[in-house]
C-alpha cells in the first residue's frame, strides 16, 4: 500500500510532505568527479550498509539499477516522485532503494552519494523526518561519512551544507490563484528564504495548481528550526488558502459551482485527455471536494489517480510503447474508472 493512498492532515491544501537528506561518503570524491569504478563500489557500500543480511529488510525494500530500466520505466519512477530527473539521466551507477509502501526512496550516485527521501500525505513533516532520520543514522553508523565540526553534513552544492536537509510540501492552492493572490505570496515566500516550484520541482512549473514549497538554506539551523518554520509558513498558507476560497465561493459562487462541475462532468465522460488538461480538470475536482460541492471521493482517490496519469506512468501500466493519442486514451479511461467506482 502506497503512502499516497493515506488521508494526511490537512489533506485539503497539502498533498505530500516530503524531508530530503543528503550525505556523502568520507573515502570518496563527490559523485560528479567519480569514475565509473569508484562509482560501483560506492554504491555497493552504501546498498551493503543499508540492507545488509537482514531479510525482513530486503523484503521491505527494493533495489533498482536505474541503468537496467527502460526510458519509460525510469521516467515513471521520476512521475511518481520517487527518482529525481537527474537520476533517471544516464550516468555512472545511478542506483535507488525504495520502501515497498514508497514513503521511502534512496537515491544513489545522484548530486550526492546519497539521497534520502520520505514522503507522507497531508501535513506531516515530523514523521517523513524520523524515517529519513533513522536511514540517515544507519549510514552514518556503518560508513564513513563526510562530516564538518564547522559546517556540518558536506554536500556538493554548497546551499544543502549542514544539516543536509530539505523540508518541503506539495499544496493546493486554486484559491490563491484565482483571485491573483500567488504571485504576492510567491515573492514574499522567496523573500523569507523558501522556494516556490512546479509539481515536478526544480525547474517545472505549476500544473494544476500544485506548488512545491521549501527551504533553500541548511547552514546554521538545525533540522528542528527548518521543520518549525517550514509548518509557521505552511499553516499560514493553509490559512490564506482556505479564506480565499470561502471568499470566491461566496462572491462568485455561480462561476465556481460552475468551473467545478463542468470539470467533473467532462472528467467522467473525457475519450482523449493530455496529462496536462487532465491536472487542470483535477485541481477543480479537487476545489468541489473541499467546498462539498463532489461528494463520494477523497483525496486518497484523487492522489492514487494523479499517480498513474503522467506519459510513462500510462505507457508503462499497459506495458507497451504509446504515440500521444493512445496515451492520452489511456489516461481518459483511467480518469472514467475512478467515477465506475
């Protein structure tokens, strides 16, 4: 069972909470300046150290060499969030453990020697970190890990020096986009030191009204001050969020009972739908569901959905390469499933 399939807190604004750890190994030159050799055998300590000979271990866990997967099935992995895009690239001993719940993902021989990523539903940061903790002290125990007195967990790209450590969340926010609040909240956010990104992270743009929210500095604060300030921001937010949509339900409430049910209908009957479009049409069954205007779903259902509609998610659940019409047939009746039930 995945964790998306979970009802989180403050399911209605946060999708996901996800705390990302990065630690590097003492005995090596960081993953960039690696040859192919020192590459292998970083990454065997590492999957070594973390599995060991513990069996209930390997059952819970899988491990994946990215260079034996398929562009589709890589590509999947990123859609889901459980790779980044750099780590789905080709390049020297890419490698990635995975909880088999995928609330938990180490990446290998990425920007860092490892990656340690956990994800929860809703608003839940304070557990993603104790199980990104627990990983990261196993390492630390059984591997040489590069470690300053002065400046903390060294990493390759001097803004995660110190704790290691991004805090972030996915939220929903139709409400602020609506009513042509973002951008305001966008820029003070940037202000404060928190980075404001697309579904994807780094580099994507908003789709379906999802933002990507997170610290952009480590050194000097520990990970309890980056957590507290990260859920002050977020609670705000939320906040912010909600009021804007009682505000618009209740001065324009034909047009919002309007967009969100002509969403909800195509979304039952759609035949070709891009991934695109369909996040578009997502976000508005999303609004219905917390202003009570769709009843029957959760956000458990919609997040299981969203899971499986991007390109290579669809080419790889029916098990075959697709052109853009089969794929975007594939995602209509993968969406009119969810309305069968």
């Amino acid at each position: 069972m995945s964790w998306y399939i979970d009802q989180g807190p403050e399911s209605d604004v946060i999708i996901s909470s996800r705390i990302r750890l990065a630690r590097n190994l003492d005995q090596y030159v960081f993953p960039h300046r690696m040859d192919a050799r020192q590459a292998a055998q970083a990454a065997d300590e590492i999957i070594q150290a973390f599995l060991g000979d513990d069996a209930k271990r390997h059952h819970e866990y899988l491990t994946i060499d990215l260079e034996s997967l398929g562009e589709i099935d890589r590509l999947a992995l990123v859609e889901k969030h459980l790779v980044s895009e750099d780590l789905a690239k080709p390049g020297k001993h890419h490698r990635v453990i995975i909880s088999r719940d995928e609330s938990l993902s180490i990446m290998i021989n990425e920007e860092d020697h490892i990656r340690i990523q956990a994800m929860k539903a809703g608003l839940d940061l304070e557990s993603c970190y104790t199980l990104a903790v627990d990983a990261a002290r196993l390492f630390e125990q059984q591997l040489g890990v590069a470690y300053s007195e002065t400046y903390g967990f060294l990493t390759a790209c001097p803004t995660n020096t110190g704790t290691g450590m991004r805090a972030s969340a996915m939220a929903h926010l139709p409400g602020l986009v609506m009513t042509g609040k973002i951008r305001t909240i966008v820029d003070s956010l940037g202000k404060m030191s928190f980075a404001v990104r697309g579904y994807y992270g780094e580099g994507s743009k908003s789709q379906g009204n999802v933002f990507q929210i997170s610290n952009q500095l480590t050194l000097g604060l520990s990970e309890e001050d980056l957590i507290t300030d990260l859920k002050r921001i977020l609670g705000q937010l939320i906040e912010q969020e909600r009021k804007a949509r009682q505000a618009l339900f209740h001065s324009r409430r034909l047009f919002v009972e309007d967009k969100i049910m002509r969403s909800y209908g195509v979304l039952q009957q759609v035949r070709l739908i891009s991934a695109e479009e369909a996040l578009g049409l997502i976000s508005d069954l999303r609004l219905g569901l917390s202003l009570g205007l769709v009843k029957g779903y959760a956000e458990a259902d919609i997040n299981r959905l969203v899971a499986s509609l991007g390109p290579a998610s669809i080419q790889k659940n029916h098990g075959q390469p697709m052109n853009p019409e089969e794929r975007d047939a594939a995602r209509a009746e993968a969406i009119r499933s969810l309305f069968k039930k």
